[in-house]
C-alpha cells in the first residue's frame, strides 16, 4: 500500500543534523527536479526580499520563512515525519508509533512537496517554506513543473498494490494515476453529516477532514492492516469503525471514491 498524503503549511523548526544531502532522498530520480527548484528558491529568497514575499505568497508575520529558505543548504535536517506538523500529523502522531508499524509507515507513507516533489518519512530535511501552489519566476507553477517527473517515478513507486490518495487538490495536481494503477487507487474524502430540519445535510469540514485522514492512517497502521485493492480497503476502513460509502468507477482506467461520514466535530 501506497498512501499520499500532502505536507503541512507549518513545519516544525530544522534539526541539528547534518545539511541536506539531495542524493540520499528517497526517489533519487527526482534529484535533478529537486536541484533546480532549490536553486530558484534559494536565489530568490537570497535577494528581493518583497520580491520573494510576492511569490511565495508571504504575510508580514511570516517573513522569516524567506531568510530560512535562503539558507536551506547549510541548515540542519531532520526526518520529514517531524517535520511536518498541523492537524492530520497531529492526529497521525508518527512519534508514538510502536515499531512495528513506524515500520510501515516508513514504506508506506509518501509526503508530497512543492520543493521535494515527494518524500518519505524518514527522508532527512531542512524545515522550508514553498508550497505546491507557488510559481516561481524561472521554474513556473509547481504543480505544473512536478507532473513529468512524478509521472516517470511514481507508478513505479506504487507497485502492483493499493494506492491511497489522501492528498489536497493543490498538491493532486502534480500526479495524477493513470491506467492500472488508477484502477487500483481509491481518493478518501471526509464528510461530515449534520440533520437540519429533518434533513441531511452533508458537508466537507477542512480541520476535521485533516484530523479524521490522520486517524485513519493511523489505525491501518497500528492494526498492520494490508488492503491489496479499493474493495479491500473499503472493508478493513470498516472493520475500523468508520462509516464509508464508496463509489466505484464506471469506466477503465479511474479509481474509487470514498467518502467516509463523520457526524461529530
């Protein structure tokens, strides 16, 4: 099993660890991708600072994001699971995991990046500031720039098994599954049910959609739970205790649909 999931807009501060070493990521063939938008970002956070703060999307109060960026190369480093916070990491909590399944969760676990264009957890990392929506002067939009290159490494990354995508649109847009491999991906949406006059209503609940994805990946963790297909994972997600409804596709070569209904905040 293959699970997406997207980074997280804070990041917790860089490690003490050696500086960034790109030849020792995870997806070495996406090294020279990595390179050139490193460079970019590195240089423009280096010069015009207002410059920099206009592309990068950047309010007062974050400022200091451009100064970290300009120094990435000679800033420590941690694993990308601790780097990585916010709600769906909060509720994943990666730190208590037993061994067992920290294990895999380092196989399994793909984070994707506007800078990286993907990692895995145990990937060593500065703390940076560049998300998939940026476009940066020379490079262009990043969703746009990652698609050849993830399209030439990810299927081979997702294998012959399941393929769970858990990830925003913003950072969808730099991979899309085709053929087989889309058949066998299944796209988790969290719904969250509410009775108004009598009614149900259903609705997408950004911080609760982040916190039930985490929990979720959570419990197929903890529970070595190994769905080989979106059938198989719609029944283990229930075996869980969630409530899903899935959709299968109707044409070849698309993946499923699963909604899983929460009805608390």
């Amino acid at each position: 099993m293959l699970v997406l999931l997207p980074p997280s807009e804070g990041k917790a501060a860089g490690g003490s660890g050696a500086p960034l070493d790109l030849a020792a990521l995870s997806l070495p063939e996406l090294t020279a991708a990595r390179e050139a938008v490193l460079d970019e970002l590195v240089e423009l956070c280096a010069g015009d600072e207002e410059k920099a703060a206009r592309v990068l999307g950047l309010s007062a109060g974050l400022r200091g994001e451009i100064a970290k960026n300009a120094a990435l190369r000679e800033a420590g480093t941690r694993p990308a699971g601790e780097i990585y916070t916010g709600v769906l990491y909060d509720a994943l909590d990666l730190a208590t995991l037993d061994t067992a399944a920290r294990r895999r969760a380092e196989r399994s676990l793909l984070v994707f990046s506007g800078l990286w264009g993907a990692v895995r957890i145990g990937d060593r990392i500065p703390s940076y500031r560049c998300s998939m929506g940026v476009k940066l002067p020379g490079t262009g939009a990043l969703g746009a720039y990652w698609r050849a290159p993830m399209a030439d490494v990810l299927p081979a990354a997702a294998g012959d098994g399941l393929v769970l995508d858990l990830r925003s649109a913003a950072y969808a847009a730099a991979w899309k599954p085709k053929g087989e491999v889309a058949e066998r991906t299944a796209t988790v949406r969290v719904l969250q049910s509410k009775m108004v006059d009598g009614v149900e209503k259903r609705s997408v609940v950004s911080h609760f959609n982040k916190a039930t994805k985490g929990r979720l990946v959570r419990d197929l963790l903890v529970n070595g739970a190994a769905p080989g297909d979106p059938e198989e994972l719609v029944g283990a997600v229930r075996e869980l205790g969630y409530t899903v409804e899935a959709e299968a596709p109707v044409k070849a070569g698309r993946g499923w649909t699963l909604d899983v209904i929460v009805t608390e905040l």
